[in-house]
C-alpha cells in the first residue's frame, strides 16, 4: 500500500481513490503491514486516537476492530508463534504485551501485563536449532524474555538497565 497526501490538483487526477475509510476518531497508530496467511493478499492495520485498532483488507472493508485501553508503542510485528504459517500481531502497550491472532482474538497466554511500563516494540527472536521463539521486551528499566505462550522463561536474570529502553532490543546471532 502507498500513502499520499497531496493538494496539489494535477497530482490529484493521477491518483485515483481506490478506497477511502471512515474512523470513529483520528488515525494515531500505523499504517501497519500484515498478510492474510490464508490468501497472501496484503491487509494493513491502523490505530485511532480511542485506541481501537482495525485491520482492513485489500478492497478497504475493516474485518475486525479490536479496542485497546492504550496507543501502541511504536511498530506491529507480524509473527508465526506457533511456526504453523498462521501469522498474528506483536506490540506493546505501555501496560501490556499483546499477540492477537489474524481474527482479533487474544493468543492464548496474552495480553502480559508490564510489571513497571512498556517504553519500546517487542523483539521476536526464533532460535534455530529448537524453534522456540522468544520475545525481548523491555519493561521498565529491565529486559524481561518470554516464551511464545506469554510465560517467563526460566533460568533468564532480567537484565537491569541504566534507564528504559528507547528502541527495541537488537538481537545478533554470530557462529550459530
């Protein structure tokens, strides 16, 4: 999908509306890239300033709407939890970290509640050998690590940091 805004009237007629949606109150959040993993067609999701978030298909029809008590932090992810070739949606919220399926229903194990307050998007990382997916999300001034069904994963020290974190973890792998 291409976004553009222009008032300028030449331009105007060489841009044909292919779609237009009407939103309950300004868009704050997105465009957001998502695909429907049953047809590979493009779908886009959007947040308004209610915190409702949409997801719109290729024709402009809103499939779901989904209401959240906060503005996404950042960015979407669009993951496979589960490795299945079923996508959902990864983010945050300064008090939640969410995963919604592709039908706008919770993943089971989500929303996690932040023990202190989400400053940054999640960070999804599937480890090669096993498979297991594990998300980084920075909560406060720690890094907390969880599995794909929304847990602590053991044995992990929650890192302290200096300050909360701005961006979303960055995640190398170097020699496997």
């Amino acid at each position: 999908y291409n976004l553009a805004i222009s008032r300028n009237e030449e331009l105007k007629a060489q841009c044909p509306i292919l779609w237009s949606l009407f939103a309950v109150s300004e868009i704050i959040g997105g465009p957001w890239r998502f695909a429907n993993h049953y047809s590979g067609e493009p779908e886009i999701l959007i947040q308004d300033a209610n915190h409702q978030l949409y997801l719109i298909n290729g024709e402009g029809k809103t499939l779901w709407k989904k209401q959240l008590r906060e503005a996404i932090i950042d960015k979407i992810q669009m993951v496979d939890l589960y490795k299945n070739g079923k996508y959902q949606i990864l983010f945050t919220t300064p008090s939640l970290l969410n995963a919604v399926d592709r039908n706008g229903n919770n993943v089971p194990g989500f929303p996690l509640k932040m023990k202190s307050e989400a400053t940054a998007a999640p960070t999804l990382v599937s480890y090669e050998k096993k498979g297991d997916v594990r998300i980084f999300v920075g909560d406060g001034q720690t890094v907390r690590n969880i599995d794909g069904a929304g847990k602590e994963v053991k044995g992990w020290k929650n890192p302290e940091l200096s300050e909360s974190l701005k961006l979303p973890v960055a995640y190398r792998s170097l020699g496997g």
